[in-house]
C-alpha cells in the first residue's frame, strides 16, 4: 500500500511517500518519495524553536512540497474529487494561508494512488503539529483516504526498519526486528528508556526530568557562542578535539555526569548545562587577568581550543550517563535488540561507544540505529510507523494534535 507520510511537530516540514508491504514481524518498505523544508535557518536567530513561526511556515510550505512530492513520484493520477470546497474551510479555518494554497492547488488536482494517511500528531509543539494533521484531515476528506495518527516518538522507533542491510544497494529495505526491544530515544524533545514487547506495547522505564538530551547540546552550544542547533557543532568541536594530538589547553575540564549511579532509569541535562555555563563564567572573567600570556588566543570570550575541549568533555559527559543508563536496562530486563534513535543518535561519538558497548559486552543484543538522513525528523518514519499501526489494527484515533502524547499510551 501507497502511505503518505506528514511530519509537522517541530521545525521540519516533511513528507513522504511510502510503498509499505509485508507483516508485521517482517514489514517491507520502498522510499518512493520525499520532500523536506527545514526551517533551522528562521529559528536560529532565536537559538531554539520558536512555536507560532513554526506553525507560520509549514502553513506555507505544505502545498508546495505536497505538490513536489508528487511530481518526483511518478505515481498514478486518477479522477478530480467532487469539489469539497466548504469542508475543507471548515477543516482549515485555522489556518488560512494553508487553505488559500489548497483550494487553489490541490482541490483542482487529480488523486494520487496514496491509499493511506500517517500523520504526526503529537507529541511535539501544539500549534505546529495542529497544521500537518489538519492538512492530513483536509487530504482525507477530499480524497476519502484513511488517516492515522500516528506518535512521532514511535516513529523514531520505526526509522530503523529503513535501514539498508549492508550487503544491498537497493532501494527496498527489509528488516527485522527481535523482540523484546529496548529503546533509547534521544532528540531534541526526549530522552526516554523505552521496553516494548511488541510493536505498540511501549513501556516507558525513565525519563529526562528536565532539559532533553538534543536541548541541553543545543543549550551547551549557545553557551559556547556555537550556532543552532547545536548537536552538530558541538560534535564537530570535540571530534576535532580528539584528533588534536596536543590535546589539553586546560588542567583537566571536569564535568558532571548527572544521575549516573540512580537507582531508576530517569536522567537529568539541566544540572550539565549549567556546571558548563559556570565553566565558561571562570574561564572568561580568568581570561581577562591572563590575557598577556595567551597572545595567540582569542581576548574575548573563550578560545577555541577551550571551546573545543568543553565540547568534549560535554559529549563525554552525557555519552557516559547514555551507556551506564542503558548498560543497567539491558542487564535488567534483557533485549534481543536495542533500538537508538531520535535526532542526536547522529552523533558519532555516542554511535561509536553504543558499537563498542553492545559488542564488547552484550553480543547477543543487536544494535540497530538508523542511517543518518533518517537519524532526525523526516515523514519517512512517520509513513513506516503509520503502517505498523494499520497492521496492528490499532483502534482508531482523534485526528487532533496532542503535545504530550507518551509513547505508553
Ligand atoms: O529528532 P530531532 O530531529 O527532533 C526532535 O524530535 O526533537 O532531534 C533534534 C535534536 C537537536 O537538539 C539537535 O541538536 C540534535 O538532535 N542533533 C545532534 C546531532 N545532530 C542533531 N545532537 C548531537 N550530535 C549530533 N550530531
Ligand atoms: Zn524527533
């Protein structure tokens, strides 16, 4: 079946068509097309996400990716829908650029072969999921084709049944997944230890309590002076740290590694995020009475070896609290398959110890995370969530944006 994938939650606007096939114990997906806005550049002024401009430009952005996605498709025309035109007013009165560009764009438009909907509705930033599901019940309603609402964390989940197998260059992915999973979700709203049975039965073991894992990187790279979002730079800085054979400019940066030995699997960033903050206060009010020896050195603010060193130690920081948190869950309740994903799992150094860890001492647990283009938000996971849950026969939900959404439930 032909799904279409519509992800709005945060600061992506993305689509997807998805070819989805086969059962649910062995799914089979072909990527047929996809189409992608991010909005990074508009929101780094802000240094974080700012809601109402989120949802201002998926408004905007919907229809013209809608329109391209199709076009890259090549899938089947069929007849125009009987003019709907009040419905859908009434189904986007909320959003009134949206529907200016509907009307003129996709109410003329002859019907794909999409056969199902998978829309992101929660959990994420309000206003900015509400435009991606009601432009999924206003492409429902035109069309008559179902639609699933669908978790974006689940979704993180699924991304690694895109994976291709190593062995393959093609283009449709088959992977299986061993149960019992144990899911290490970390993006720029989640950090949460997850144990599922099954598809669709999700425990959430512990949790951030404050700041997520994506937001204290993004956080600690403000801090720095770095640009957002701050995951890549920050990573960047500390891979060229540990490259760097002359290492130190610094007698040994310390950093907490926050709820490292608590007895639960919830985790703390914000405690982090400030002891940096605190860091670079000493080292730039210090810099100030020691400028004459560090001539080389930026004067102001922190240098870049200094910045590049806190990088990594920051890096090293939560890596560790990661791995111990997991390492404790595995040895716990077992898993035959571990599952990283959400935005930050991009992170090579957090990659690299979790290959290390599973292989030097849980050999028996496969690791999957997913391939990079699919490690952040994209409508690919969306749409391969969306057919796990039409397998699933899950009973059908609202259509309605739900912020907190957990995974649980
Ligand atoms: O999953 P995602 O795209 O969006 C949410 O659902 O939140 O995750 C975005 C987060 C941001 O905080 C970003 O800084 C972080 O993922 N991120 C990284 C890296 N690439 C993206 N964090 C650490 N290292 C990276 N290489
Ligand atoms: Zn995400």
């Amino acid at each position: 079946m032909i799904i279409l994938g519509i992800e709005t939650s945060c600061d992506e606007t993305a689509l997807s068509l998805l070819d989805a096939s086969g059962t649910l114990e062995a799914p089979k997906f072909k990527v047929i097309s996809t189409a992608l806005y991010s909005q990074v550049k508009i929101h780094e002024k802000y240094g974080g996400v700012f809601p109402m401009l989120a949802k201002r430009e998926h408004q905007k952005n919907l229809v013209p990716l809608f329109l391209k996605l199709i076009k890259d498709s090549g899938l089947k025309l069929g007849k125009r829908a009987d003019t709907k035109s009040e419905d859908i007013e009434k189904i986007l009165e909320k959003e009134p650029e949206l529907l200016v560009d509907f009307l003129k764009d996709i109410v003329k438009m002859e019907k794909p072969a999409i056969d199902a909907i998978a829309v992101t509705t929660g959990p994420g930033l309000e206003p900015a999921l509400w435009v991606g599901v009601n432009f999924a019940r206003a492409l429902s309603e035109l069309w008559d084709i179902p639609a699933v609402a669908t978790n974006h964390m689940e979704g993180h989940l699924a991304s690694v049944l895109l994976n291709r197998s190593d062995n393959s260059n093609l283009k449709s992915k088959i992977s299986k997944v061993e149960f019992p999973v144990l899911g290490l979700l970390i993006s720029g709203g989640h950090t949460e230890l997850v144990r599922a049975e099954n598809w669709g039965e999700y425990k959430v073991l512990g949790a951030t309590r404050d700041d997520a894992i994506g937001e204290a990187f993004d956080k600690v790279a403000r801090i720095l002076g770095l640009p957002y979002p701050g995951g890549p730079e920050i990573s960047r800085l500390a891979e060229e740290f540990r490259l760097d054979a002359r290492r130190s400019t610094l007698d040994a940066v310390h950093l907490p590694r926050p709820m490292l030995h608590s007895d639960n699997y919830d985790f703390s960033f914000a405690g982090l995020k400030t002891a940096v903050l605190y860091l670079v206060k000493k080292l730039t009010h210090a810099e100030e009475s020691h400028s004459l020896i560090r001539t080389n050195e930026s004067m102001k603010g922190l240098s870049e070896s200094e910045k590049k060193e806190i990088a990594c130690e920051f890096e090293n920081a939560v890596t560790e609290v990661l791995i111990e948190k997991t390492r404790k869950a595995l040895e716990e309740f077992g898993a035959k398959t571990l599952i990283i994903a959400g935005g930050v799992v991009s992170n090579k150094h957090i990659r690299e110890s979790f290959e290390k860890m599973i292989a030097a001492d849980f050999p028996d647990t496969t690791l999957l995370m997913p391939e990079k283009e699919l490690s952040t938000d994209n409508a690919v996971m969306i749409a391969a969530a969306g057919y796990l849950n039409i397998l699933l026969k899950s009973p059908p939900r609202e259509l309605k944006a739900n912020g907190n959404w957990s995974i649980e439930k």
